[in-house]
C-alpha cells in the first residue's frame, strides 16, 4: 500500500509530549528541595498541571496513528514483530540498565532471584517511569480487538450514531475510574491469580483504566478532517474545561501543601485516575492538539518534530539521564542561590536536551533500533 501522508499536528505533539514528560519528573525532584517555599509549590503546581496530559496524550497519539496508518487487513504477526524490535526489545535492554545501576543491582543476584527479575520486567518495576510501556504493549497485544470492535463500530453508523458511541465510551470510561476503589476490592475478594493483580497491585498501568484516550484518537485518526471540525467547533469548550478544572485542581494542591506540621509540596490530589482529571486530560489533549494546528513557524515545526521523532528512546533514557542532570545543581546551581523552580527549569532543559541528543546520536549506527528504536530518518508530506 502507498505510504499515507503524515498529520501535520502528530509531528508536534509528540516532541510536545516527550518535554512535558520530562518537566514532569523535574517537578517531582524539585518538590522535595529542603528550599522549596509554598510560592515555588505554587509555580510547580501550575507548571505540573499544564503539562499533565503527556501520558494521555501519548496514549490518543498511539490510536490515532494506528488507526490512521492501518488499511483493511491487519498483518498482525508483522505488526508485532516490529513493536518488539522498536518497542519491546529496547524496553528490556533499558531495564536491564536501570536494574544494573539501581543500588543493589547484580550484588548478590543470583538464579533464585531470575523470578524476580522477571516479574520486575513484566510490570515495569525496573525504574517509575515503564509503567507506561508495559501500559501500552497492552494496547499493542489487543489491537486487533480495538480494530474490529472501532471499525464495526464506524462502518455500520453515520456520522451521529459514531459520536453517540464515543459518548458512551466515555462515560463507561468515567464510571470505572470513580469505581477504581470499589473494583480493587471487589477483585481482591475474587483472589484470581494476575487478573486481581492487574486491578490491585497494578490498577496503574493497566490498559482499561487509560483505554479512551486510544479509542479517542482511533475515531479521531479513522476521520481526520472530522476530528479538526470538532477541534474548531467545541474549542470554546474543551479550553473552558481546560481552564476551570486546571484552577479547581491548582487550588486543590494549595490545600493539599498545607500540612500539620508544615508546608510540604506533595501531589497525591493529581492522580490520573479519577473521572474530575479525566475530563481535564481530554480537555487537555484538544487544547494540546488545536495549539498544534496553529504552529507555523517553520523551526519551530522542525525541533518539536525532530524531538518526538526521538521521543521513545529519550523516554526510556531520561530518569537516567536526570539522575545525571541533577549533578550540576548540588555543585553549581545551589551555591548560586538559585531559586528551586529556576534550578527546575534549567535541569528540565537539560535533562531534555541530552535525552534527545544522545538518542539521535545512538540512532545513527547499525543496531541503534534495538537500543532506541526506530528514529525516522526523512518526513512524508504532511496534511492537515
């Protein structure tokens, strides 16, 4: 089949997505600084809350684009052969990296503790930040599933009836996150071996809890110019969505930074999982998208593109690399007398910038697909 033109605003967003990804663990580091005053809690609070929609964002990319690259049949064997080769096989090289640099590492390690490893590879406990891979290789595996139920679906009703559809897949969506407690347990009494654990131990990254961001940016990639009506239709919308919860949530934290003994910037109150951030995620995800639209300055266009044409190697290098970034800011950054939120900012960037270069640097040899995954090396004409 001839290649489909890429969408203009995909190449964006991705960059867009890997930056507030990485914002976001730089936040997490400098909300524990002894330094760290109520008035940096509120400028991380709101830098936090502007970038909270990288991992749905991520995840409505993934539908969008499968969706809207996959003809009629499903090679599926083909398929997953290429998500172990860019997805799968770098995610277990970098596990092994984490795993060899963590504390204990290899000391000690011996066959009775293989199980372990294991178990730590199959859920992503090897560093924070491969709950979301082991997330979407969920989607990966049951594509197929998502495909025909979607496309049934999108053949046998108008317009209308698509939409309706969506709603209702949003709204089963929302009650299942506000059950997320009540379901745990219900799952824990059933004591089934991997499925309570699925819905317990790790609720977190399994696909039924994040599944309408990818069935949204399915109905968005199997009718591209439909979803930009939409975008341009309901953008007073979704930006009134976007701004009262972003404040209702700000003020929420502010509350939640007041502790008995003390001011402590925690972000419990923020969890992804919950219907209240749902619908300021999807919000999100359309202010993300139109702002995408109506990017034309050429350079601009060509860095975030460039970044998200990296983004999946620097995901799974940038704790590492900000384990490293943070090393400046204990010799230089503190004797300054920096303020922590400019200390954030200047190792967000850099912990960024070293992500993404060392990422297209690796990308150039031979066998860089097993470390990094596949980095495009030329764009498609793009569409909008």
């Amino acid at each position: 089949m001839p290649r489909k033109e890429r969408i203009a605003e995909i190449e964006s967003l991705r960059g867009v997505a890997f930056a507030a990804v990485v914002l976001q663990h730089s936040i997490a580091h400098y909300s524990l600084v002894p330094e760290a005053g109520l008035q940096d809690g509120v400028v991380l609070a709101i830098l936090l809350m502007l970038s909270k929609f990288a991992v749905p964002l991520f995840i409505f990319i993934t539908g969008m684009v499968l969706f809207y690259n996959t003809g009629d049949k499903l090679h599926y064997g083909r398929f997953m052969q290429k998500r172990l080769t860019d997805v799968i096989v770098p995610y277990i090289i970098w596990s092994l990296i984490y795993f060899t640099l963590a504390p204990r590492g290899w000391s000690g390690f011996g066959w009775g503790n293989i199980p372990d490893l294991g178990l730590k590879l199959l859920t992503g406990k090897t560093s924070s930040h491969f709950w979301y891979i082991i997330m979407l290789i969920q989607f990966y595996l049951l594509f197929p599933v998502f495909l025909r139920a979607i496309r049934y679906v999108y053949n046998r009703y108008e317009p209308k009836g698509r939409v309706i559809a969506l709603l209702i897949s949003g709204v089963v969506y929302l009650v299942l996150a506000d059950q997320l407690r009540n379901i745990a347990k219900f799952m824990q009494g059933l004591n089934i071996p991997v499925l309570t654990d699925a819905f317990t131990t790790y609720a977190d990254r399994n696909f039924v809890y994040f599944f309408f961001y990818f069935v949204l940016g399915a109905a968005a990639g199997l009718s591209v110019q439909h979803w930009n009506e939409w975008i341009h239709r309901l953008r007073w919308v979704y930006w009134s969505v976007f701004m009262v919860l972003g404040l209702r949530f700000i003020y929420m934290l502010m509350l939640e930074f007041q502790k008995p003994e003390g001011i402590q910037i925690t972000f419990y109150t923020v969890s992804l999982i919950r219907p209240d951030m749902i619908l300021f995620l999807i919000a999100s995800i359309m202010v993300m998208y139109q702002l995408a639209g109506k990017l034309h300055n050429v350079r601009g266009l060509r860095l975030l593109a460039w970044m998200g044409g990296v983004s999946y190697g620097g995901y799974l290098m940038h704790m590492l690399v900000l384990r490293y970034s943070y090393i400046p800011d204990e010799q230089f950054y503190v004797a300054m007398g920096l303020n922590p939120v400019v200390r954030m900012i200047i190792t967000w960037l850099l912990a960024l910038a070293l992500s993404c270069v060392l990422t297209w640097l690796i990308s150039r040899a031979s066998w860089s697909k097993w470390i990094v995954g596949t980095v495009p090396k030329s764009k498609s004409k793009s569409i909008k």
